[in-house]
C-alpha cells in the first residue's frame, strides 16, 4: 500500500471517530429536550431545536458513513454519483472552514474570549464547545486527507496530465464562472466593511466578517479554477490543483448556501425578535440562490472537463 494510501485511510477512520462526539451531543440534545432535562437553545421552541438538531443528526449520520466510505472496500461499489456528491457537499462544508476554524480561533484568545460555538446554545458548558470544534475540525482535517486518497484509487485518470484546451465547455463554464465572482466580491465587500445591501451594521462581529471574507475567497478561487480548467493550454497548469480549488469552491458555494438559505428566509417570514443577521433579507436570499446555481454549475464543468471522473 502507498504511503499516500495509508495516510488517506488513517485519515478517514480519523474523521468518522472525531464526529462521533458531535454526533452524541445533538442526540443528547434531542432526546434530554423532549424530556425536559436539557434546555432548548435561545431563541427556539422546543419543535424548532428538535426539527434543527434532529436534521444535523442525520447530516453527522451521512458525514460518519462517508469517511467510512472512503476507506472500506465496500465505498469502492456505492454509485459514484452518491459518493462525488456526499464528498462533495461535506468537503464544501467542512474543508472550505479549515482556515477560519484556526483564524477564529487566534483572534477569540487574542480577545480572551471562548470559541464561537455556532450558536447552538448560549448555555452551553466550555468543554462542549471544545468537543464541538474538535469534531468539525477533525472531519474537515480526514476529508482533506481522505477524499483525495479514495478519488486515485477510483479514479486515477482525474489526477494525471495537464490542464487540455477547454474549447467546447467554455461556455457552460463561464455563466457559472461569472456568478461565482459576482456572489464572491459581494461578500468580499461586506467583508471589508461595505454597508449596501446591510439592514443592520450594529449587528456585525468580526467573527462573521471573517466567515463571510472566507466564503468569498472561496468563491473566487473556484471561480478562477474552473475557468483555467476550460480556457488554458494544455500543460501550462498540473490538473488536479485546479481541480482541488474548483471542487473546494464550489462545494462551498453550494454547501453553505443550501444551508444558510432556508434559515434566510425562515428568520424573513417569522421576525423573531432575538435573531437579527446584518444582511437585507432579499438581498442574502438572492446571493444564496446565485451561489448554488454557481456551485452547481461549476460542479457540472469540473465533472465534464478532462481527464474525466466517470461517477456511474
């Protein structure tokens, strides 16, 4: 076995062991919430924190079989379709936060302050919080190692030769190229404190500046990958850096906004009084659908350009 290989496997039984606590605490949550021995989150009824911690139960669920997955020989016979796109989506989720896990981190003991802890619970004990960001740092982490150990050993075409002449998907890349770099400089723009499009100002923290300077990065870095994929010349770039930056990209893109996108407009419809993000509701919710038309479609370039990952 490869050095590489046994790496990767490590890695990914790393990653499902390392979201088994996250996976325990939502189903504490869960069940100590209905019996009344475990408080519902600020700002929650008691349906609202069952229906949103049963829902991260089942993607935890998801996220565990899939570094399972990546290193069991029965991974090698799931449909690669399910396997490119579970991949996909967790390394958009987790990945993609990596650096801002680490930067988040510095400036809160730079500040004195303890971790974010998503917003779960206001109450929620420190070494919670710890246990918490173990598990999606160290999913992040395997996924990092383990996806692309699994993707050469199904599909090792992907990862050799260079960058071909994109002619013919030009154009399928290059509306969702476009909408990458247009949600990307939005968010870059409120990153660095630009106020159109922002309802409430006071309500910013540097915390989630941060997130949404990353998630723009992100965005244009996909952007810039998976154009270079279709429009450089042949052996000018090695093909599996742009197609890690356009793979990363876009699953953030997607990812994130699939998921931000419904609380969007659950916080737009209901008001409730103690949640009041920054952004102008319609503003965010159209950025979010742009950003997973984006995701989408730069998926759909990455899986058509050469050498091709077949996911039958």
């Amino acid at each position: 076995m490869e050095r590489w290989d046994r790496v990767g496997r490590c890695a990914g039984y790393g990653a499902a062991l390392s979201l088994a606590p996250y996976l325990l605490i939502k189903v504490v949550w869960v069940v100590g919430s209905l019996l009344g021995v475990v408080p519902i989150g600020e700002g929650y009824s008691q349906a609202g924190w069952v229906l949103l911690n049963t829902v991260t139960i089942g993607m935890a669920g998801i996220g565990i079989a899939l570094a399972l997955a990546l290193v069991r020989p029965w991974g090698m016979r799931i449909p690669g379709w399910l396997v490119a796109f579970c991949a996909w989506t967790g390394s958009g989720f987790l990945v993609s936060i990596l650096p801002y896990a680490v930067l988040s981190t510095l400036l809160d003991a730079a500040r004195g302050n303890s971790s974010d802890s998503g917003g779960d619970s206001t109450a929620m004990p420190g070494w919670m919080g710890v246990l918490l960001q173990f598990s999606f740092m160290g999913m992040g982490l395997g996924l990092a190692l383990a996806l692309p150990a699994y993707l050469r050993r199904r599909w090792p075409q992907a990862f050799t030769g260079r960058v071909r002449d994109g002619a013919g998907a030009g154009a399928g890349a290059s509306w969702a190229a476009v909408l990458a770099v247009v949600v990307g400089l939005v968010w870059l723009y409120w990153a660095v404190g630009g106020t159109l499009g922002i309802a409430h100002p006071e309500e910013r923290h540097t915390n989630g500046e941060l997130l949404t300077g990353l998630g723009a990065l992100w965005a244009l870095a996909g952007a810039a990958a998976v154009w270079a994929l279709t429009r450089a010349r042949p052996a000018r770039r090695s093909h599996w850096l742009l197609l890690a930056l356009g793979w990363l990209g876009s699953g953030s893109l997607f990812a994130w906004s699939s998921w931000k996108l419904p609380l969007t407009l659950l916080v737009a419809l209901t008001h409730p009084s103690d949640v009041t993000p920054p952004e102008n509701p319609a503003v965010a919710a159209v950025l979010h659908l742009a950003a997973i038309a984006a995701g989408a479609g730069m998926l759909r370039t990455l899986l058509r350009s050469r050498p091709r990952i077949p996911v039958a």
